[in-house]
C-alpha cells in the first residue's frame, strides 16, 4: 500500500495538470529505507510529448546525486497519462527499474466517467505490475 499525504497527493494532481497535454513525470523522495514519501521533485518532461515521458538525463544523474547526498531514494516514481487510463503501458513497464518504488499514474482524462483524473498506484518489478491501494492522510 502506498500512503501518502494529502499535500502531496496535491502537488503531484496539480503537476499533472500544469503539464496537460502533454505527460508530466516526477519523483517523490524520502529517507532511505523507510518507504515514506516526503520531498516532491516535479521534473520536466524531456521528450515534451502527450503520450510519452522521459526524464532528462542530466536532471536525472543530478537528482540521483542530490539523492544520494540527503540520504534518501525515490519512493514515489509519477508520470501522468493524458488521452488513456492510469495504468502502465508497455512503455512504462520497460523503463521500470526501481522495484522498491511506488509508480504513480495519474491520468487527466476522464476514461471512467468519475472525473477529469484518476491517481492509481503500481508496483512494478520485473515486468510484473501489481496494483496497490492508495492511503491519503494528512499527515504522517
């Protein structure tokens, strides 16, 4: 189960909607081995595309520096889908080399008729996709 607070259920919400059409990416960090999200990293979208994401290399190698020196590792990996549900397409599965990280989706379509977003959380480790439930608190 992924359990996150409210203030960043938020910004990762707002962030996919700022980017609206195309996908938004970004990452959640927090202490290493604790599991619990904490510092919201909204990175751009290097390939600046509607149906595809990809952190920019160098940003990427930065923040897993930055990382590395506060003692912490990516807790929540987010992108949003923006014409399809929140579900990892093929694409996403592929690219999925964090096994101990959340892979949030939200998408900012309404493909389920309950509104103009869903926010949905996977994990993903070896090509295997397992849906888990999302906990939204206010704090932790």
């Amino acid at each position: 189960m992924l359990t996150i607070t409210q203030a960043l259920y938020d910004q990762i919400v707002a962030h996919a909607r700022e980017d609206h059409p195309d996908e938004a990416c970004g990452v959640v960090a927090g202490p290493v081995g604790s599991g619990r999200p904490e510092r919201f990293i909204p990175m751009l979208n290097a390939a600046r595309s509607p149906t595809f994401y990809e952190f920019d290399s160098q940003d990427l190698l930065k923040l897993y520096r930055e990382m590395d020196d506060r003692d912490e590792e990516p807790v929540v990996i987010y992108h949003s889908h923006t014409a399809t549900e929140a579900y990892p397409s093929r694409t996403d599965i592929t690219y999925a080399n964090e096994p101990g990280a959340h892979y949030v989706l939200v998408s900012t379509a309404d493909t389920d008729g309950a509104g103009d977003f869903q926010f949905r959380s996977f994990r993903i480790v070896e090509g295997e996709v397992t849906e888990e439930e999302v906990r939204v608190v206010d704090a932790y």
